[in-house]
C-alpha cells in the first residue's frame, strides 16, 4: 500500500477535521513518499548565500505560510483517544538531493552566532549511502523523518513547527530504521501525517536544518491500549540505541523534567522498580540530550541505551 504526495494528500499543518488520505486497520504496512520540508520539487540551484531560495521551484500543492510539506493523513481505523498509536519504521529511503541552510532566519541563536552576515546554503547529492556537499565533504546518511505526528484535539489549524506531546517536529534522530514510536491517540481514527525527511542529523539540529531531503519511508502502523501500562504522556519510541523518552517545552529545564518524568515509567514498567530507584539508577544508564533548539519550544530526550541496565 503506498500514499504518494499529490495535492489531495499534502499538507502543512496538522488539523483533525482534515479528511483521511488514506484509511487503513491496525497492523497495515504503508510506504509514504515525501517532499523536503521545503515542498521542494527538485535541488536547489541557486547561489552558496541563498539567493534565489524564496523562488525555487515548490510542488504546486504548496501555500504561502504553511508549514513542513506533510503526507497524509493516515487514518486507523478504530483507534481511539486515550489509546496509543505504535509507528514503526520499517525503512526510510532518503532521494538523490538535499539541502541545509544557515543563517536565513533571523532568530537569537543566530545572532548571538554572528552567521546573519554569512548566510550559506549547503547542496547536497545523495548516493550509496554517503551525503557530499558542493565544497566536497561528505557525511554518512541516517535518514529519518523529522515529523511524525498526530493533531492536538482542539479545533483549527496548527502549526508543524513546535513538536508537541502528540508527537509533530520531534527531529529525533534516533528514530531510524527499527524503531518504533509511540504516540498517544488524541482524535478518532489517529490521523498520522508524516514528513520533514532528513538524511543526516546532529543532537540539536543547531543551524536550523538537517539535510533536509525527500524521503521514501515504509511504516506498520497499529493501535495499543497502553504502553506496558503506562498512561503514555509524551513521545516514546523503543530505537536501535535504546529506549527513548522526549520531553518538549518552553525551556530547557522543563522539557529536561518531562522526558525524565517518562523515561522513569518506562524503567518501572520494564525492571519494576520504584520511582526513586529508578532515578537513582538513570544517574549511571541514563543519557540526557538536546533533541533540538529551533523549533519555537525546545526539546531533551532521555536515552536508555541497550544493553545500559541488565537487569
């Protein structure tokens, strides 16, 4: 089963009265072709400082102030607010282009950096497994999606760009191929729309983008009623590296507590042990990391690595 990005499937908000692209039962497998996140249609040809980057050619699909170009959504039949929708990521195919961009967006971290008088943009080409930039370096690609999520239940439109505890901009790059990423189920019938394609990721995400590619990725999707019990409150995903929790928020310090909060559930549920042995142990086989830091509200992810806590 595919779904392909068209204008009846295209989008760049997240908004539970949109009609279903697709609607599948629990336990289907999908493959979801996606745009970059910039709604691109092909490379980016322009100059080293972005010029040009406002008028590159874009899917027709395209509106001016929407979001990440999104595929979906996908409906689940049957699944309901309160359960928990279990993605798992069976492949991720990144294509032949990507592009990463700084110092375009006047924001406080670039200009505490001093890069707004440098823009650069960075044209990659992407082949057997190795991204390589017009100035010749290359990096090893882990292509992932960098949006999967769910809508909030409330009315209206809502912007892609702040990930939420329904899951949306989670730039996470653990969330490879073999993973698996639970979300709780906030509107009937789920509503999954997933993008924001990226072939290569620091913690951080710091200039603002990845390298930001289309992406062909194959999805299972099903519906649980929990997750080993738990009353599942943010973004968890069960990952090659390990057991991930992520917290997103306002600050730092906020967001740090809320993937804590989760990650010790989840070491309760898994070892059965009690809250305050549990954080006491996550001293030693917990690693706390920033997820991102430019996507309007910030995020930190708690990684339980594999292997990390035996028994």
């Amino acid at each position: 089963m595919r779904l392909d990005p068209t204008p009846d499937t295209l989008h760049g908000w997240f908004d539970a009265s949109l009609p279903p692209a697709l609607i599948v039962d629990p336990g289907t497998t999908v493959t979801v072709s996606c745009l970059d996140s910039g709604w691109s249609t092909g490379p980016f040809d322009g100059g080293d400082d972005g010029a040009g980057l406002a008028a590159r050619e874009r899917h027709p699909a395209w509106e001016p102030g929407t979001g990440h170009a999104l595929t979906g959504p996908i409906a689940v039949r049957g699944a309901r607010p309160g359960q928990v929708l279990a993605v798992r990521v069976d492949d991720v195919v990144p294509g032949a282009f990507g592009t990463t961009y700084c110092g375009l967006r006047d924001t406080a971290l670039n200009r505490r950096l001093g890069v707004l008088a440098d823009p650069v943009v960075l044209r990659w080409t992407i082949a057997d497994g190795v991204a390589t930039e017009q100035h010749g370096h290359r990096i090893a690609v882990r292509p992932f999606l960098g949006v999967m999520g769910v809508p909030p239940a409330e009315p209206g439109r809502h912007s892609t760009v702040p990930p939420r505890w329904p899951g949306g901009t989670l730039d996470r790059r653990e969330l490879v191929a073999g993973s698996t990423l639970y979300l709780p189920v906030t509107v009937p019938d789920a509503l999954l729309s997933v993008g924001d394609g990226h072939a290569a990721q620091g913690d951080g995400e710091v200039s603002g983008t990845a390298i930001e590619c289309p992406v062909e990725a194959t999805l299972t999707v099903d519906v649980l009623d929990d997750l080993h019990g738990l009353d599942l409150r943010t973004p968890v995903a069960h990952t090659p590296a390990g057991w991930v929790a992520m917290g997103v928020a306002d600050d730092l310090d906020t967001a740090t507590g809320h993937a804590l909060d989760a990650v010790l559930d989840l070491m309760g549920a898994l070892h059965g042990i009690g809250r305050s042995e549990a954080l006491a142990l996550a001293s030693m086989v917990v690693d706390l990391r920033v997820t991102q830091v430019v996507n309007e509200v910030v995020g930190v992810h708690a990684l339980l690595p594999v292997g990390r806590l035996l028994a």
